[in-house]
C-alpha cells in the first residue's frame, strides 16, 4: 500500500519551493532595479543642470560680485532630491557642481553653489526621516511641511553663506569698515533669499501638483 499522506506532503513541499526560490530571487533584481533609477534620476537632472549653466551669463550680474541674483542650475538638483531623496539629490548636486568648473572661470562661484545648496536638500530630507518616516517623500508633497522644512533649511543656509562670504572676502579686503561689512551682509542676504524662494518653490510645482513625483518617485 502507497502512504498517500507521506508522498502528499513530499509532493507539496517540491511544489512550494519554486516560489521561495523566486521570492529569493526577485528581492536583489528590485534592490537592484532601485539603485540603476537612482543613478539614472542623478545623472539626468546633472546633466540638465549643467547644460543650462551658461544661461546664468545672461542674467544680471551683482556690481562688485560678477554673481546672479538668481540661476535655475540647482533647480535640478532640488528636482533630482525631491523625485529620488537624499542619496539622488546629493550625487546631482555634486555631479552639477563638477560641471560648473567648465563654465567659471574660478572654484568659488562652484563651490558657494554646492555650499547653498545642500541644506535645500539636507534639511528637508533630515524632517521627513525625523518626522513622516512612515510616509517617505510624498510627505514634501504638502505645502505646510515642504515650505516649513524649506525655511528651516533657509536658515541653515545663511548661517553657512554668510561666514563663507566675509571668510572669501578677507582674503581679499586688506580692510573692512562698518559700510563694507553693511554691504556684503546685504547682497549675501538678498541673493540666497531670492535664490532659496526659487529653489524650493520651482521644483516643488513641477514634481508635486503635476503628478511627476506620483509616477516616477522612488523614495
């Protein structure tokens, strides 16, 4: 006589191991999967960044300074942030800011660039991980958070920008007087605070009420 009840469960077992082994197997091709969007999201918006750099010679120049008051290059690495997260927005940041050097004639305009940029980034990744873990980027899709986040991270950046800009010019200013020190304070103050409102708010319009983020979002 055949154990039907032994051979049953012999017979099940074999069946139930295919699908272990495609659950297995399929984890590492999504993980994957993941990492290539990333570094494809990354590298896009870099490039794109890069590509419209020498647009920022046509807009006016600070006297004095040979700034602008405002360039679109790290629009696409807030973009690059807010579509991927952290990990995404930081390698366009820092492939963007290597193209830079190709159009600036010095480090220093790349450099201020990378340094005003990352607490944009930073900040808010740093409030969704404390704060909406659960919900992940699409946290940033509601305006109160985003815009909250965004001035936290406008604060962060002029406690960087600022020190850098008086730290730049005394290497160059024998001397400063109280006019001097007036003058740097305001243009420092009024190109991050033009530049941050186009950094957070461009971006945000473009991935969020457009459904960009609810189609191509990975984080």
């Amino acid at each position: 006589m055949v154990d039907v009840t032994t051979h049953g469960k012999q017979h099940m077992a074999d069946q139930s191991m295919p699908d272990d082994n495609v659950e297995l197997d399929y984890i590492p091709s999504s993980e994957s999967s993941e990492k290539v969007r990333q570094i494809v999201t990354a590298s896009v918006l870099a490039s794109l960044s890069i590509a419209v750099a020498p647009t920022a010679t046509m807009i006016t120049r600070v006297a004095g300074w040979g700034i602008a008051l405002f360039d679109p290059v790290s629009l696409f690495w807030i973009a690059a942030f807010l579509i991927g997260g952290r990990r995404v927005g930081v390698i366009s940041t820092c492939a963007g800011t290597l193209g830079l050097f190709l159009y600036d004639p010095t480090a220093i305009g790349p450099v201020f660039k990378i340094l005003a940029t990352l607490p944009m980034i930073l900040i808010p990744w740093f409030g969704v991980q404390k704060w909406r873990a659960m919900v992940g980027g699409e946290a940033l899709s509601k305006p109160r958070f985003y815009f909250s986040m965004m001035l936290l991270a406008f604060v962060v950046r002029l406690a960087i920008m600022i020190p850098a800009n008086f730290l730049y010019w005394s290497l160059i200013l024998p001397t400063m007087d109280g006019a001097t020190i007036m003058y740097i304070l305001a243009v420092v103050l009024s190109i991050n605070s033009v530049q941050s409102v186009g950094d957070a708010l461009v971006p945000y319009l473009v991935i969020h009420p457009t459904g960009v983020y609810k189609y191509f979002g990975i984080w």
